[in-house]
C-alpha cells in the first residue's frame, strides 16, 4: 500500500501520538545521561514520563487494519502496557530508594518502548516506514 507523503495526511490522533513518541525519543537521553539526583535530571526525567504516558495511552486510540489485529489492536500495542509498566516499576523503586531498579526500569522502558517501538514503525508496509522508505529515500 502507498501512503500520502505528508504528514498533513495524518490523523490528529496519529499527530498526537507522533508529537509525544518524538518527544519522548528526544527527552529520554538527556535524561538517562544528566548527573543523577541532580535538578536537571529529575525535570527531565518528569518531563519524560509525562509524555512517555502521553505516548502510551494515546497508542490506544489508534486502530490497526493489518492482518495481525485483534478489536483494532495489534501485537504493538502490547508496547504501551510494557511502557506503562516499566514507568511505574520505576516510580515504585524511586519511592523505595531503590536507585538500581529504579535506573534499569528507566533504561529498559526507553530502550524497549523508544527505541524498539520506533524501530518498529518505520518497517516498509507501516504508514511512517512508507513515508521514510518510499517516499523520503525512494527506495522501496
């Protein structure tokens, strides 16, 4: 399937969820790598779980019409409860002083649902995998 090459062409939904998915993506790093316990790495940090929710749940709102869905939910959106979860796992462990779990919770949520998430989409045959694959690269 060939989709428009814009990203006017996409839902307000899908805009939503993108906004906060790059957010997110750019947010993550500043704040795993800021000094630890420092102000900037606890603003950062709320800043990035702030829209690491806004990304998981407005994942939710987003249907799938591929072969591999249930309901409008594909195997995806399994991410936004993984990524749900890591971010409470990593509050939890905070509250317990638990700096170790607390940082792994954290490192494995941006990886998992950041990266693996992002590398997902841009899969030829997803809607951003087309936009980049086809239409920005010409090469599928």
């Amino acid at each position: 399937m060939v989709h428009a090459a814009s990203l006017a062409s996409l839902s307000p939904t899908v805009l939503v969820h993108l906004g906060f998915a790059s957010a997110a993506l750019l947010l993550g790093p500043v704040a795993l790598w800021a000094r630890k316990g420092s102000r900037s790495h606890r603003r950062f940090g709320y800043a990035w779980v702030t829209v690491m929710v806004g990304t998981a749940v407005s994942a939710f709102f987003l249907r799938s019409t591929g072969t591999f869905q249930l309901f409008g939910f594909s195997p995806i959106h399994v991410l936004g409860v993984v990524a749900l979860a890591g971010l409470v796992g990593a509050i939890l462990a905070i509250a317990r002083r638990n700096v170790h779990a607390h940082r792994k919770f954290m490192q494995r949520t941006y990886l998992g649902a950041c990266l693996g998430a992002g590398l997902f989409t841009l899969l030829p045959g997803r809607y951003l995998g087309d936009l980049l694959w086809h239409h920005a690269l010409g090469l599928v």
